[in-house]
C-alpha cells in the first residue's frame, strides 16, 4: 500500500475502484461489435433487476448519439465541408475520453485527431500559427484538436514557455486567424471543458491508483495543481478576449462524464453561445449542454449536430426567437 493509499479518503478509495471498473467497462464495450452491443444494452435495459440504469443508460445514449455522429460525418462528406472541432480544458478535464468517443465509431478517413508535441527549436521561431495550419482538414473532413494553438493562453503563459508580449500578441492576432478560417470555409467549434479544483485532485489521485493510467500523468500535470488559481485566471481571460460571432465557445461542465451536468462557477463567463452581457452586468453563467431552447408552445430543442450542420455561430433564420438555455 502506497502512502496515497494510507492517507486517502475511504470514499474517495470507493470512488477511484468505481472508476476503475468503468475504464474496464469502457475497454470490453470498445471490443464488441455494435449490432451485438445494441442487443445487449436493449436487453439490459428491458431486465427489472438491472443493478445500475445510470450505466445503461448511458451507454443507450451513446450509442444514439454516435448514430448521429455516423450521419453527421456522411453529411460532411456529401458537402464536401470542412470541420475544425477544438477540445480544450484543464489537465484531467476529460478531452481525451471525449475525443475517443467521437471517433470510436466513424471512418479514420474522415475525422482525425491531432495531437501536437511540444514544439521544436525549429518550430519556436516559426510564425506561432504555424505548425497547425498543416494539419486543418480539406473538403469532406474533420479534424479534432486535442489541444489546439490555446495552448499560448494557458499552459504556455502560466508555466512561463512564453513572454507577456507573446500572449498579448496571441489575443491580437487569434481572433482574425480564427475568423480567416471561418471565411475560408472551415466549421469551427471550440470546446472548454471545466472542471472543479477537488475533482481534477481526485481524477489525478485515480490516475496514481490505476497502472492503465498511470502514464496520463506527467510532472506538468503535477505542477498545474499548484497553479489552480493562476490557470483559472488565463482561462478565463482567454474565454472572454478569444469569443466572437464566428468562433464562440462552447463550456462543458465535465465534473460528472456520464450523468447530467453540474454548473461549476468558475466557467461563468461572457461566452455563451448567441448571448453576451450587457455592458456593466455579470455575465449569464454558460449551458454545459450547447442547446436552444424554443418559444412559448414549441416542443422541439436543437442538438449540437444540428447547429454544425448549418455551418454558422449564429442561429439560422428558422430558429429566430429561439434562446440559449
């Protein structure tokens, strides 16, 4: 037994063996073939005695969802359109499972990840946007992020890999390199995902735990605990000088992965999709799900999928009087 082990919480030992067991759960589900997995979530979800219907039906909504994924990417295809989706968020905030999820089930052909090293020497003196314009995708594809050119707004800044001018000319200039890509055709959408400061301690506790896991947790990881304060100022600040019309944010509250989210404070801020705050009033706390709501007497929301598919960071006309909720 680890000196973690001897001075954890007992509750938060249950939780980490949980979420080990959900990581197996996760690893036999990615083997199986999905007609079988549909047989086998319909049938579990139809047994009275099911130990665990927040497992089952989570998984029943994945596979939902990724359907749409599936129809999403032939659409893609069809058009001929061209997809930026970029995951940021704190270290242990869940991009990466994210990713795998999307991914798991489409074509490799059409929806990549990148994943960037730390850059070069070659690469440090090159224009800063440099090296990612390589990567975004032609007609008919979607590139996911896993980390994007923010990482200058956050653990470049806080760690100190860059200089105060540098950052400042980052906010200058991501703006108009975001709404060039807009114009030149790309889909852009950006993700935070926010977690708490108890949560991201737990999920590295896990990650100490569990020798499948163990490896996602460098000496970085480590130092950004010490920075929780310094990072949240940056993300913040980030999010507020880098939202625009054609490249809003999206928050995720991602504290629980499975269940219904849970609004954390930090991510408050003027980054709501479609609505900002007037001038000298706080800002409306972010929806960690994206979603319109409809008028008086509708009965029909909009997903995600149906925005990406209008290619747009503003409501079609069809949703006028429609609010983010």
């Amino acid at each position: 037994m680890t000196e973690a082990d001897r001075t954890a919480d007992p509750t938060q030992l249950e939780r980490i063996k949980d979420e080990i067991l959900d990581s197996f759960d996760e690893e036999l589900e990615t083997q199986l073939e999905e007609d079988r997995l549909d047989e086998l979530a319909a049938a579990e979800l139809s047994t009275p005695d099911s130990p665990s219907i927040d497992r089952q039906t989570y998984f029943r909504e994945l596979f939902r969802l990724q359907h749409e994924l599936v129809r999403l990417q032939d659409w893609v295809v069809h058009k001929g359109l061209k997809v930026v989706v970029l995951f940021e968020g704190r270290d242990s905030a869940g991009k990466g499972g994210a990713i795998k999820r999307v991914v798991q089930r489409l074509n490799p052909r059409v929806a990549r990840v990148v994943a960037l090293p730390a850059p070069t020497e070659r690469e440090k003196h090159q224009w800063y946007f440099q090296r990612y314009v390589p990567h975004l995708p032609t007609a008919g594809e979607i590139v996911l992020f896993d980390r994007s050119w923010y990482n200058r707004a956050g653990v470049e800044r806080v760690m100190g890999f860059c200089s105060a001018d540098d950052v400042e000319e980052f906010f200058r200039s991501v703006p108009e390199f975001e709404r060039m890509l807009v114009r030149s055709g790309i889909i852009l959408v950006k993700y935070w995902f926010s977690i708490t400061d108890a949560e991201q301690e737990f999920r590295f506790r896990m990650r100490i735990n569990d020798p499948l896991k163990q490896w996602k947790l460098s000496p970085m990881d480590m130092e950004s605990r010490v920075h929780w304060e310094d990072y949240t100022k940056a993300k913040e600040e980030m999010l507020t000088r880098t939202h625009s019309d054609e490249a809003p944010w999206w928050v995720v509250q991602a504290v629980d992965k499975k269940r219904a989210p849970q609004h954390d404070p930090s991510s408050a801020g003027p980054h709501c999709l479609w609505r900002r705050p007037a001038a000298g009033r706080d800002p409306a706390p972010a929806h960690p799900s994206p979603r319109l709501c409809p008028p008086s007497g509708a009965t029909r929301s909009v997903r995600a999928g149906d925005l990406l598919m209008h290619g747009r960071a503003a409501p079609p006309a069809q949703y006028a009087g429609w609010t983010d909720c």
